[in-house]
C-alpha cells in the first residue's frame, strides 16, 4: 500500500491498514457513521492523531458561504471521506476532490465500506496552494 510516487504515502498506507482492519472485524452492511466510529478506535490504536467529522468553513471569493464536517482530518494536513455503498461510484470520487479544493488540503482518501471488499482511492487536489 506504501508507494512512494504518492505524496503522504507512508501515512496514507497506514489509515488504510486501519480500515481493512475494521473491514475485516465487522464486514460490510453498517451504516457509515459505524465505520467512523470503529475507524476512529482504529487510528487511536496506531497512534495517528485524527479529528472526526470536523468542521471546515467553504470559501466562494474569500467569502464565508458554508460549512462542512470532513469524516476525519488526520495531522491536519490529509481528509478521509467515507462512504458505506455496494460500489464508489464517479460523483463520490468528485465529492471528494470537491473537499480538497474547498480545504485547500493537498491529498485526501476516499474509503468505502459497504462493499464485500474494501474499496479505497487516494485523491490529490491539483489546484492545492501551500500556505505561506
């Protein structure tokens, strides 16, 4: 899972050990906000510092226009979004970059639960721009 091309890779790698671990405990089937929880358990067991469903304000022209919870932020530098469907489909695959812009973060994962095997998809956003 640890591929070195990806930026963040290492850390990456390790949040998606702890969702197939919860994958593999309690299988597919469950509502999304069970998943948060137990992957939130998961990421406290490998010591990665995470905030769950936190909220992040959206900016339209430097103008406030909006909230919206991240599943988790984890480091403060990385968005995991959720989802619990049979199949990912394009439009969560968009929702997901669509998160990174607004954040202005540089990569995030997009992790789905619901189907019999662990679904998961590194997403970076093109139009990142680095913090002075």
């Amino acid at each position: 899972m640890i591929d070195h091309q990806y930026k963040h890779s290492e850390l990456t790698g390790r949040i998606i050990g702890c969702a197939m671990e919860v994958h593999k405990q309690i299988g597919n089937g469950f509502q999304e906000v069970i998943y948060q929880r137990a992957l939130s358990i998961e990421l406290d067991l490998a010591g990665i510092e995470h905030k769950r469903e936190f909220v992040m304000p959206v900016y339209y022209r430097q103008q406030l226009i909006g909230k919206r919870r991240v599943d988790f932020l984890i480091e403060d530098i990385l968005a995991v979004e959720l989802k619990a469907v049979i199949q990912l489909e394009d439009v969560h695959l968009a929702q997901a970059i669509n998160y990174l812009e607004a954040y202005n973060l540089e990569i995030g994962l997009l992790i789905n639960f619901g189907s019999r095997s662990l679904q998961f998809k590194r997403v970076s956003n093109n139009k990142f721009k680095p913090l002075p």
